[in-house]
C-alpha cells in the first residue's frame, strides 16, 4: 500500500532543512507526486503516447527517474532501451523494487545526468527535474541532451513555471494551493513545504523554456499541456 505523504505535518524544528531527494521523501514520493502534481497520470500517459510516436527503437533515457513511474508505464508499450538516472539511492531503490515486481526491463543507476556520458538515444524526458538544476548548469545540459538525440529524437520536458506578470503569478500559486487543500494538505503543510523548496527549486516561465531549447540547438518546440503554473514541451531535434 502507498505511504502517505505527511512530512511537513512535523514541528518547524524538524522541517527547517532544505527539500532534498532523501529516504524519508522516497518513501512517500508517489503519493506527493500523485497530490501534488495537476492531472500526473494523464501527463503520465500524454508522455507515453509521445515517446511512442517519435521513439519506437532506440535509447530512452528519464532523466531524475525518482522511483521510476514513467518508464514502468512505458515499458510494456515499447522495444526501446530503457534508462532511468537519479542522484538519489533511496529513489532508485524504490524503482528497482517496482521494475522487479512488475518484470520489467529497464535499467535504474544512481548517476548525476551532469556528468553522465549519454549514448545515441531516440529521446530523452526530463519531468520536473531541470528545475531542481542551477541556472548557470541548464543550458549546458540541454546542449548535451541535443548533442545525443538522433536526428529526428526528441526532448520532452515537464516544469512548474512561473510569470512574468507578478499579479498572475500570485493568483497560479494561490490557485495552485487550493488545489493542494482540495487534495488533503493543509496550509501549514503547504508553506512548509515552500520554505523548503524556496532557493531548490528555482521555475522559468514558458517563455524562459522554450527559449532554452532553442538556444540548445532544437528548432522544433510545441507545448503539449498546460495547467495555470504546470506545463509539459516536446522539442525535437
């Protein structure tokens, strides 16, 4: 059965640490992302739909795999080489658990995307990962993710974004923070929980991504979802 999620229910003394990817949050991650995240299993499915459409064959690499959700709904549905990285133990250990329970074939290394060697690949995701990578480090990356893809792979990436417009910015998170209360956090546990991320998780706006991609090398971006200050882009090389 899944654990829920009630980290930042403790005392401020105990929640005064930075948000990191540590045993205690990989034990409840898939309930966090599951009531955290706007429509994940449908963002889920709309990604697998798109890796399937354009990365039939190949090397597929998740990038922050976490405990692995995306490629294990992927695995039954293709012949691709499957590549899940994390630089936390404790979330690969929680993938390779799941991929063993559900005999699927997909390899999970504890490996910083950063100083990993790509190999030849038909596409690359990365859902709520670059924002957790310092400004400074993202073009790099991407540039790197590009160099990698075959001609015709593609990149799809999910972020929290944020505006340009400071009232719209503070009308999404506010939104946004109801839409957490409707799915059992509390106010307490919602500004805990933005403390901890606050100078961690570091969101562009969608201007800001796609701007990124193109000035990676893609030519070809489209978004694919959007939800107030949610959204997932495909860009393809």
């Amino acid at each position: 059965m899944q654990k829920k999620d009630t980290l930042f229910e403790q005392s401020p003394q105990e929640t005064q640490k930075k948000f990191e990817f540590d045993a205690q949050v990989a034990s409840v991650f898939d309930d966090m992302l599951e009531r955290s995240i706007p429509f994940y299993k449908q963002s889920l499915t709309l990604c697998v739909d798109f890796l399937n459409l354009n990365a039939k064959k190949g090397v597929i690499y998740d990038l922050g795999c976490s405990t692995g959700n995306l490629l294990l709904t992927l695995a039954p549905h293709t012949t691709a080489t499957l590549i899940g990285l994390d630089t936390s133990e404790a979330m690969i250990e929680h993938a390779n658990l799941k991929a063993k329970a559900y005999n699927a074939d997909i390899t999970f290394k504890v490996a910083d995307c950063m100083q990993e060697e790509f190999r030849e690949s038909s596409a690359f995701v990365s859902n709520y990962t670059l924002q957790f990578i310092r400004p400074p480090q993202r073009l790099g990356l991407v540039r790197k993710i590009h160099t990698a893809l075959k001609k015709g792979g593609v990149f799809i990436i999910s972020e929290k974004m944020t505006s340009t417009d400071p009232l719209l910015d503070s009308q999404m998170i506010e939104y946004y923070h109801a839409y957490k209360q409707n799915n059992g956090y509390s106010k307490t546990q919602i500004a805990r929980k933005r403390e901890a991320l606050e100078n961690v998780l570091i969101p562009y706006t969608l201007q800001e991504n796609l701007h990124l991609l193109q000035e990676a090398g893609f030519r070809h971006t489209e978004v694919l979802f959007k939800w107030v200050n949610f959204g997932m882009i495909i860009a393809r090389k």
